[in-house]
C-alpha cells in the first residue's frame, strides 16, 4: 500500500512539474504587472523573468508586424474595403503628340492584399497570445519555487512534450498559405461584380453584397435558369454515374466470385485492365470512336443496320445516355476490386445458417451480401456520389459540356454541363468570376450537407461495431 501511494504521489508532482496549458483569460486575470504588461510590449513577461532571447524574438515579432501595417497592411485593409479608385485614363502628351495611358489601381491585387493582411494579422494574434501565455507560465514556475525554463529547454520541449504541435507546425502553415487563403480570397470574389466587363487594371470592380447569388437563385433570370437545369442534370448523373456503377459491379463481382465460375483470376484480370490505361486516354478514345464520322458510326452504317449516323454527341439526350455508359466502362472495375474484398470476408457461417433454415439465393442477398455490403461500403458511396457532382474529367473530355445551347445564358453552358463545368467556363471562356465563385460556393454546400447528412443515417456511423 505503501508503494501505491509513493507512486501515486510520485505521478502527482510528475504533472504538476509542467503547469504550461493555460488560457489567455486566466493570465490576464491572474497575471502580474510583467505579464500584463506583455499585452502591449510583446516579451516584456518572458524579460522580467531572465527569458531575454525569447522575450527579444516576441518583441521583434511586435515591431515588424507594426512596420508591416504602417509602411503597407494598413493601405491594403483600406484599399479591401474600396477596391480601388482610380481607373486607368488615357492622357494626351503635348510634348510628344500622343496619347499615353496612365496606371490604374487593381482591384484584384487590393483584394488578395487585402485578404492576406487579414491572414497576417491573425497569425500575429496568435504569437501575441502565445506570449501572454508564455509569461503567466513563469509567473506560475516562479511562485511554485520551480526553476524558470531557459531557450534551451524550451526547444528541447519541443522535440519532446510538444513534438505533435513541432510536426503539425509546418504542414498547417501550408494548408492555410495554400488552400485556406486561396479560398477565402475566392469566396470573397462572390460578392463583387468581378465580370467580364469589369477586368482589372483597365476596369474596376465593385462590392455588390449577395447580389450575385440572387441572380443564379432566381430561376427567372437567365442565369438562374441555367443554373437550375444544370443543377438538376448534375443530380441525375451522378445518381445514375454511382449507383449504376455500384450496382453492375456488385453483381459482376458476385458472378466472378460465384463457386461455379471458373478462372476466377482471368474473369478480375479483363476488367481490371481498364483501370491499367490512364482514364483520360479511355475517354478520348471513346470520345474519337463516337464521333459522326468515328468508328462506331462507320462500322454500323458498313454493316447496314444504320442509315445515317447516330447522334452520339450533338444530340442532348444522346449524349447524356452516352457519358453515362462511357462512365460505366470506367468505374465499373473499381467497384469490383472493393466488393470482391468484401464479399470475401463475409462470414461463410451466416450463408450456411441461412441455407439450413431453408433461405434462398434471392433473400440470402438482400438479408445478408447486401446489408453487409451496404454497411461497409456506404462511406464509398458517399465520397463516391460527392465525387461525381464535381466529376470534371468524363464530362469534359468527352463532350466538353456540349451540345450547346443559347438558352443557357447566352450559350455559356451546354446540355451536359455539370456544375463544375459550367464553373470552368463561366471563369476561363467567359471571365464571369463572380458568378464561377458563387457556384463553387452553392457546390460545396449541398456537397458538405449531403454528405455529412447522409453518413449521419449510415450504419456505418450509428453503429461502428456492427458487423465486427
């Protein structure tokens, strides 16, 4: 008993050896006067309790950040809210009898200057918090008589303690250099009038607030009612593209897997090659093949069973039938590989209590090969589904959204436009980067409430050790 309690003692003042977690709050309210003297004089807590290299790197962190918003952040954050003034003027030079142009401001740098000052001041919101934090710790060390924690130590912390923030430190940095600034800087492209008559330098845009999600929202503008009908055939592809494939694969799998089958290994070897070939050479090939003149429309003709070619792509009907057939030949084999691994794992005990009790071939699937294919195979689908609302590849390679029509505001969108597409074009053809970022926003909306909405219901979810 005794040596319990050592022990216990012994763990006790092992935690209390390191009292760094606190918050901001408590050193503000318990903090000496270093320490809140820290929250204007960045390193004054860490100097007063003999960290001076420490405290010196917060204080120059303050001072550069101060000449950074005086010399440039402060101009950005103003032009943020004005996106520019000046547009660009033609003036006539008397002394050289010509017209000459002078620089206007851009309203697509103000913008991402704008944005990245913002991103600049909250990672300086975050070093000011982390010395406030930093002096109350040696605050606490020194009333608990503990010894204050020299640079060297503290580095060794954190390659020791805090290795996970020193691995996290950098790939973090990157995710919000490189994908969370990018997005937000296009997000905030959706409430301006950043189109294709108002190109910067030349031209200047403007804030406009929600007006653009108006016009797409308001199926009777001609935006919105390309918007709509491209929404719904988007829906119905990929509804189609994940299930069909889905469910083809699944029984192909089950054939192939099936006890009578023989050279079960040659069977998976024909359909797997496909995913051997690039997935951009299958569709251009397929895209070549179906052409008017292609290969399938002169062998049919040769042969006599066609008088005049089949309208693979000009026809809207057609061509959606023939992108989700194409799509088909590609995502079938995926879907085999992953439903052959389970159905190999399913337990033969389940079939064989099944069969004893007198079930047969049909209800043996839908009440156990299928619920415990769903179970396991629902987040697929899921990421599955989502992946073919943003499927960018077979559509365009294969019809490039076309055919076209003028009743897609002024011919910007085609028959089989996906969303992502439609996007695609309305920014690089069209130059309407503001409506492309209002349908990138709408896209990742219904993207992230269906999927988090659907997986929620999933058994997968509910219950995690279901078919353990």
């Amino acid at each position: 008993m005794r040596a319990r309690g050592a022990k216990k003692k012994g763990t006790q003042v092992k935690i209390k050896e390191f009292p760094d977690v606190v918050s901001v709050r408590e050193s503000l309210q318990k903090g000496n006067a270093a320490v809140k003297l820290s929250c204007l004089i960045m390193g004054a807590g860490n100097i007063r309790y003999r960290q001076f290299i420490k405290g010196i790197l917060f204080l120059a962190a303050e001072v550069i950040y101060i000449l950074f918003m005086i010399m440039f952040g402060a101009g950005t954050l103003v032009g943020l809210t004005t996106l520019g003034t000046q547009t660009t003027q033609e003036v006539f030079n008397e002394a050289k009898q010509i017209y000459e142009y002078t620089q206007g401001d851009n309203s697509m740098l103000f913008l991402l200057y704008g944005v990245a000052t913002i991103f600049i001041t909250l990672g300086f919101f975050i070093i000011w918090r982390t010395n406030v934090k930093s002096a109350y710790t040696q605050q606490k060390r020194t009333e608990e008589g503990k010894k204050v924690l020299t640079l060297k130590e503290d580095l060794k912390s954190l390659l020791d303690k805090r290795l996970n923030s020193t691995l996290l430190f950098f790939p973090t940095l990157c995710i919000v250099i490189f994908t969370i600034l990018p997005l937000v800087f296009m997000i905030c492209m959706a409430f301006t009038n950043y189109d294709r008559n108002h190109q910067p330098p030349g031209q200047l845009f403007d804030w406009v607030g929600l007006v653009n999600f108006e016009k797409i929202l308001d199926s009777g503008s001609g935006l919105g009612y390309a918007f709509w009908h491209i929404l719904g055939w988007t829906f119905v592809w990929a509804i189609a593209a994940t299930f069909l494939n889905y469910i083809i694969g699944m029984i192909l799998a089950m054939i192939i897997n099936w006890k009578e089958t023989r050279c079960k290994g040659f069977w998976r070897f024909i359909f797997v090659l496909s995913i051997a070939v690039p997935q951009f050479v299958s569709l251009l090939i397929m895209r070549t093949m179906l052409q008017e003149q292609g290969a399938i429309n002169v062998l049919l003709q040769n042969l006599g069973l066609i008088d005049s070619a089949l309208p693979f792509w000009t026809n809207a009907t057609w061509a959606r039938v023939t992108i989700i057939v194409v799509n088909l030949w590609i995502g079938i084999p995926f879907t085999i590989l992953q439903v052959t691994g389970i159905l190999q794992n399913i337990p033969a005990e389940l079939y064989e209590s099944a069969k004893m009790d007198g079930a047969g071939p049909v209800t043996i699937f839908f009440k156990i090969t299928l619920p415990y294919m769903l179970f396991v195979t629902a987040p697929y689908l899921i990421t599955q589904f989502i992946g073919n609302i943003n499927n960018f590849n077979v559509i365009y390679l294969l019809t490039e959204g076309g055919p076209a029509t003028m009743s897609y505001y002024n011919g910007t969108g085609g028959k089989t436009d996906l969303l992502v597409t439609w996007l695609y074009k309305l920014t690089i053809d069209f130059n309407d980067y503001n409506y492309g970022a209002v349908i990138g926003i709408l896209t990742f909306v219904i993207c992230a409430v269906l999927a988090l909405a659907t997986y929620r219901r999933t058994g997968s979810y509910k219950n995690e050790e279901g078919f353990q």
